[in-house]
C-alpha cells in the first residue's frame, strides 16, 4: 500500500485537443538544435566549433561556472551553425545529422553495483548530469550540490501535458535503471497519481513511493516536496523530470547516450492531436508539418498552456519538452462588452461567468488573450485556491516584487518555482505575470546567495 | 464591426506622438470597455481566466441595484408619508420623486470620482482602474438624501485621492473610500450628517413630491433607541426598509438580494460577510443580557447600516483582512465594534462607518499575525 496524499487545492483545466494515445514515429530530423536556455540557470560555455564532427554524446557546451558539466549533443554530425543573440548569449547549436549516426561508447554498467559518486561521474562524463534540476531556485543542479533527497515526480497534470505512462510504455527497464542510479547518490521519492495503473511505476524499486490524488498542479514536484519532505534554507532536493529519468537509464543499460523521447502535441490548433516519436533537438517545423489548422493566429507552445514558453516553428524540442502545443492566438478577436455580456464559451472559476452551469467535461478552446488589464492586486485568495502548498502566495509575491530577501526567506521562496504558480497566474483577476515574477526573484535571490 | 475600424483609425492619435496623447489613458479606458482588450500574454502561462477586475466591478454594482432602486423608492415614500399625502400618491410618483432626488447625487459622485480618476490615471500614464465604479455608488447610498451636492463632490474627491490614489490606487489602499467620503462629512458637516432634520427630503421636485414645512424633523429608529425611546418602526418596515435612514441602506430585502449576487459570484468573501454578522449578534445579545440596550439582536442588525455595511462595505477585498483565518476575525471585529459604539458611546447612534473604519486599520496587523504564524511554523522546522 502507498502512502495516499489528499490535495483539495487546485483547477484541472478541461480544454481541447488532448492527445490520443497513438503514437507516431518520424525520422531523424536532417538537423537538430541543443538549445541551452533549457538548461534553466546555465550559463553556456562552447566546446565546439563550427564545422566540427561530433557524436551522439560529445559535449557541445559546457557550464560556464560548473565546466565539469556537460551537455552531450543528442546526434552524431557536423556542427553547422551557432546562433546567438543579444550580447552574443548562445541560443543554439545546430548539428546536421549523419545518415548513420555514431554513438561514444560510456560502457554498459550494473547500476545496482556503483556507488553514488561513480554513478555522478558517469552522468557528468556523458553530458547528462544538466538533467538533474534543483530546488531552490527551479534550476539545473551542479555537482558540488550535496541533496537532501531526489525527487521524480511520474506524473504530469497541467493541462494538455503529455501522460507519461503513455511515454513511459516500451521504456520501462530504462526507467526502473534510471531510478536505481539516482538512488545511489540520495534518497529516491516517486510521486505517482492515484489514477495510475502502470506497473513500472506502483512496483518501482528502490524508491518511496507517494500517491497523490487531487486536482492540477498536484503533479508539480515542488507541491509534492512541499507535503513530503519542506525544503529549508541552505537544503537543497533535486528535481528529475521522469523522461530524464529514462535517459539515465539507457545510458547505463546501453552505454549511449540516446535522447529518444515521445511527446505529445495538442490543442484545438492541432489536426489530430496524438503522440510523436522525436528526439531532444529535433524542429518544430518538421513535427508539425502538416499538422496544424491554420497558419496564422496561432500560438505554438513549447510545452502546455500553463507553463510553457511561447514558440514558434523555428524552435526545437527542448531537454524538457514533453508536448508542444498549439492554441489561437486571439488577437484577431474583438469581443464586445466583455464586462457584461455572458460569453458563454470563456472559462471561467469565477461564478459571474457561466461556466459552472456547463460541468466539467465540456472542454473549452481557450486563445492567449491576457482579457483584461493589469492592476494591482485586489482580490484576495485567488492565488492560495489554487495552490496546495504550505504557502502564502499573494505575501510571497509582494515580497519578491518589493525585493524583501529576508520576507522572501522567511515565507518560503526556497520552496517554490515558477510552474507552482502558473494556476495562480491563470486565475488572476488583477493578470499579474506571476511565473515572470517569481523566476526574476529566484534569480535576483541566487545572485545574492552566491 | 465599423465602430472596431472606427476606434482603430483615430487609435494613433492617442499614442505617444499623436496629437491627443493626453487623452490616452480615456481612449484606452473606453475601448477596453467597448471590447475585451485583444492583447495576449508574451510570458508565463498562455491561458487566462476570462474574469478581470471589470467584471467583478460591473457584478458588484449589480448587486447595488436592488438597494439603490429601493433607496430612490423610499425617499419617495418618507417623503410622502410625513407629508401625509402617501394614500393618495401612486407608486410611480413615489418612486420618480425619489429618483429625482437621488439621481443628481449618482452622477455627482460618479462625475467627480471618475474624473479625478481619469485625470489621475492620465498623469501617471496609467489604465484606468475600475474601483470607483463601485465606491461611486455606494458613497450616495450611505449619505442621508438631504445632504447639499456641494458637500457631497468635495467628499468624492477627498476619499478619492486621500483614502485611495495617494496610496497608490485601487489595490493598495489601506481605507475603503466610501467609508472615507462618509467620515469626511461625518466630522466636517455633521450638522448635516446626524440629528433629526436631514432623513427626509423637504422640496418637491418637478412637480413631484411635497415641500414641507420649515425645520421639520424626523428621527430614525436607531436614534430614537439613543435617546431611550421605543423605535416607531415594526419589524416589517425594518425589513422591508420604509424607515428613515441614509439611502440605500434601510432595506434588509434589497441588501439580501445583493449579498446572494456576491455571494454566489463569489467576489464577496462569505467568511468576512458572516462574521460580521456573527459579531454583531454576539455583541447584542451580550449587551441586552447585560440590559444596556432595548432592542433585541435582530433589530440591531436590521437597523442602520449595519447590513449594508456588512454586505457592501466589509468585504472590500482590499481594505479587509486578505488571509482566510483574518477574514473571520476581522468581521468579528466589525460586526462586534458596530454594536459597542451604537450601545456605549451616547454621542453616535450608529457605529456600523466607524466600525469598518477600525476593521480597515487592523486588517494588515490582523493579517500580519496570521502569516506570522507560518513563518514561524517554517522557522521552527530547521530547529
């Protein structure tokens, strides 16, 4: 029997366009792109030039302040391209695929015989160690960082994010691999959903496992660390997204490093939401081929609604990504008299719109307008209804926004990311860019911290 | 969609470098109100609930309605009844006279607060902010309808940029301006505010209506119980609110209607809505048993503004407590002070503004204590 943790908090979001569990395999994308703004907290340093031949697993860069972390290229080839931005901050590195791809070979090792530090080495030699992220700060973790425990959190909530027992089918060895090697460097816990039949999750060794039934954002491993084990100041937990996990896993299984995932890709944008077979790196452009509505006023999201970045078909599957998804835009839409008019088809918690009288399983077709202005904050409770955590958001956020480190400190910022904030942004009357405060606090915090 | 292209083509005269810039803050204020703003997020999440705070303003005066329209009714009714013409007026006359009377003070508050807010938000290159929407109807409903318009603008402004834009606009006042506007008559006329003279209106309007005689006088219920009298009203008037008192808040019905709406929309918190009440008759019952007043709970709640109060004027998201363990003690609070200040200070029959008034300056030190208690519970974890 597991340990069963009620949350009541929360909004599970019923929209459009939710993945079929069909899964599609497309080829080897001609190029791929390791971008490493999805490294959060990485500063990237280059190891490589253009016009270098590099294999699946060469380092393509490094962490500038941590060299001893790598980042291993998902493909063998030829580096075609660095793109940079402003203050020649890297974007990304791009790497025409070899039409037989080569492998560096890390050696196949039994997980279960290493001890922690040979397993780190391991993780480190292969560019994978990145994978790993922290709390505090929602970031990518570095190797001098001793963890109080590992947490994987197996199952995703927001809404249109992919069901991981649908990723995990196929690599279920890999991930039970993956879970014994972290186990070695700390103590593993495995938060899976009440709803989740999956055996490689509910009989996963070397782990505790910790059920949770509730409502969205429950699967946010900082909600669940929050009601296991509460981060103080000066602790540090690692974070590990499941789908890392597997990349561990094949890593000593294999001896490569293979970063083969399937993601799902929604939204009422999206003919035929379903399942692809893709790889870290690999464009947009060629996964959406042909699979998208219209080509105009549409918001393509790296990862769901709630909490991914705004995109387009020139970005690439991300070391996180687990769906990308694509709603309208709205900006062509005019609705008159919003104030008082019923607009039957918005969403909306608030009872002074309609959407109560539909139930829960309508599902809606929500674009990006913000629908109102920005204000101060005015009513109160919006943010704690829907977050199931130990904390007072609405204190929290006007002590990040008035810079007040000891308030952040003592109401719990260590304990918090950006994401356990996304329903709380969602339900705001006031439209307050929550997720932007709370990472520019978490990076002003780390800043003084270091 | 013409009225769309319309606001699109004379939009650039309204940014930065068109000729009307100064207008910018109320062209965007009416287009905002003539349609949802259309723009979309470029960070966080890419999906928001479809409330803002115009919609919340908008139910919130809703809810104001069925008071607003009883209170029109009867400044009609008194009206008539001390003219001793009620039999013989019908109900369109009564109620158009009390339209009449009342409607200049809407457009009074609403012209003057709207405009110091249009003005305000201009200066700061801000949106308009919809707060005063609400405050604008309530400051008419809590004067007694005798007050001069005059008084009447200089409190609208007084409250708007003393209890709210100095601090820096809705959403960081620390007092509810219609509280403001009413302490500030309140000490400064209160010849006009309080005593016997100002409940019922004294001139016919339009042809409407009786003038009455010179220095006529009409107490309401609750000073009559100052003054050790027995209140001349039943408990049906009180009720149903054809009692002398301040506009808007002498029905108990009308109030009711508007604390479902808020209720139910859930922009009034019912924690603060039911502790107040739940404070007040705490306070009575505690009082009458110690035979210091007359009246029995119910009265005392259903007399004055304390109804009003407690519906429209507590809850105030932002003035009232804003953790969900301060909402109760903070109504409590409210709805207890009330009563002390209508039974034990002989100089004020009602206590229900002063009350608020109090709420609205403990709400951060009551919030404060019960954060405290986390951060203390986080602190002790370490140990």
């Amino acid at each position: 029997m597991v340990n069963v943790i009620k949350l009541r908090k929360g909004l599970n979001l019923n929209l459009k366009g939710k993945a079929t569990k069909e899964k599609i395999s497309t080829e080897l994308p001609a190029e791929v792109a390791l971008v490493p703004a999805a490294f959060e907290g990485v500063v990237p340093k280059l190891v490589v030039k253009e016009g270098e031949q590099v294999q699946a697993g060469s380092a393509l860069f490094v962490n500038k302040n941590f060299p001893e972390v790598k980042f291993a290229s998902p493909v063998s080839g030829k580096v075609t391209a660095i793109i940079r931005g402003d203050r020649r901050k890297v974007l990304c590195i791009k790497v025409q695929t070899d039409s037989e791809q080569g492998y560096i070979d890390f050696g196949k090792k039994d997980v279960s015989s290493l001890s922690g530090e040979k397993v780190k080495e391991a993780l480190l030699e292969a560019g994978l160690f990145g994978y790993v992220n922290q709390l505090p700060y929602a970031i990518s973790t570095n190797p001098t960082t001793e963890p109080k425990a590992i947490f994987v959190s197996a199952f995703r909530d927001m809404p249109l994010a992919a069901d991981f027992e649908t990723e995990l089918e196929g690599n279920e060895e890999a991930f039970q691999t993956g879970l014994t090697a972290l186990s070695t460097m700390g103590k593993v816990y495995l938060s899976v959903s009440v709803e989740q039949k999956s055996t490689a999750l509910l009989n996963a060794k070397d782990v505790e496992i910790n059920a949770f039934d509730g409502p969205c954002p429950a699967g946010n491993v900082g909600v669940q660390i929050n009601h296991i084990l509460p981060i103080n100041k000066g602790e540090v937990v690692w974070t590990v997204d499941p789908a890392s996990v597997i990349f561990f896993g094949r890593l000593f299984l294999t001896g490569k490093v293979d970063l083969q995932k399937r993601i799902a890709i929604g939204g009422s944008e999206v003919i035929h939401p379903c399942y692809v077979e893709t790889i870290v790196g690999a464009p947009f452009s060629t996964i959406l081929q042909g699979r998208l509505l219209h080509s105009e006023h549409i918001r393509i999201i790296n990862g769901n609604p709630l909490t991914g970045n705004v995109s387009s078909l020139e970005d690439y599957v991300g070391a996180h990504t687990s769906e990308i998804t694509c709603i309208p835009e709205g900006d062509n839409v005019n609705e008159i008299l919003g104030w008082i008019s019923p607009r039957l088809n918005n969403f909306s918690v608030s009872r002074s719109y309609f959407s109560w009288l539909f139930g829960k399983n309508k599902e809606y077709d929500l674009d990006a307008r913000v629908k109102g202005g920005k204000r101060h904050m005015i009513m109160s409770g919006e943010y704690d209804s829907v977050l199931p955590m130990d904390v007072y958001a609405e204190y929290l956020i006007k002590s990040i926004i008035a810079g007040n480190i000891d308030r952040q400190e003592q109401l719990g910022i260590y304990e918090v990311s950006p994401e356990d904030f996304a329903l709380a942004e969602f339900v705001d009357s006031s439209k307050m860019p929550l997720q932007k405060i709370v990472r520019e606090g978490l990076n002003t915090l780390r800043k003084e911290n270091a | 969609m013409s009225l769309r292209k319309y606001l699109d083509k004379i939009k650039p005269n309204f940014q930065k470098g068109g000729k009307l810039h100064v207008f910018e803050s109320v062209f965007d204020g009416l287009e905002t109100f003539l349609y949802v703003p259309n723009t979309t997020s470029k960070s966080g999440s890419s999906i928001h609930d479809a409330i803002d705070s115009k919609r919340i303003m908008s139910m919130v005066v809703i809810a104001l309605l069925p008071a607003m329209f009883f209170g029109m009714y009867n400044v009609g009714y008194q009206n008539y009844l001390a003219a001793g013409t009620l039999a013989s007026a019908s109900f369109l006359e009564v109620f158009c006279y009390g339209f009449l009377a009342v409607l200049p003070k809407i457009l009074v508050s609403y012209i003057v607060g709207l405009g110091i807010e249009f003005a305000w938000a201009q200066w700061k290159h801000e949106e308009i902010q919809e707060g005063y929407l609400v405050s604008g109807i309530i400051i008419p409903l809590i004067i007694p309808v005798t007050t001069p318009l005059w008084m009447l603008a200089l409190a609208c402004a007084f409250a708007v940029i003393f209890c709210k834009e100095i601090f820096g606009g809705t959403g960081m006042n620390i007092f509810n301006v219609a509280v403001g506007a009413r302490m500030f008559l309140f000490f400064s006329y209160s010849s006009k505010m309080t005593g016997d003279m100002v409940w019922v209106a004294q001139n016919s309007l339009l042809g409407l209506g009786n003038n009455l005689a010179d220095g006529f006088t009409m107490a309401t219920p609750l000073s009559q119980i100052g003054q050790g009298l027995a209140p001349n009203a039943g408990i049906s008037d009180m009720v149903i609110g054809l009692i002398p008192g301040s506009i808007g808040e002498t029905s108990v019905i009308a109030i009711a209607i508007g604390a479902i709406i808020l209720l139910w929309t859930g922009i009034a918190s019912w924690k603060t809505m039911g502790s107040v009440f739940a404070g007040g008759i705490a306070l009575a019952l505690v009082f009458k048993a110690m035979g210091m007043t007359s009246i029995s709970w119910y009265e005392h709640l259903f007399l004055g503004g304390f109804c009003f109060g407690a519906v429209f004027m507590a809850t105030d998201p932002v003035t009232s407590a804003r953790t969900e363990t301060g909402k109760y003690i903070y109504g409590f609070l409210i709805g207890a002070m009330a009563i002390i200040v209508r039974v034990m200070n002989p100089g004020y029959p009602e206590g229900m503004m002063l009350a608020i008034f109090f709420g609205n300056m403990f709400a951060p030190l009551i919030d404060y204590y019960v954060v405290d208690r986390n951060i203390t519970r986080r602190a002790n974890r370490i140990k």
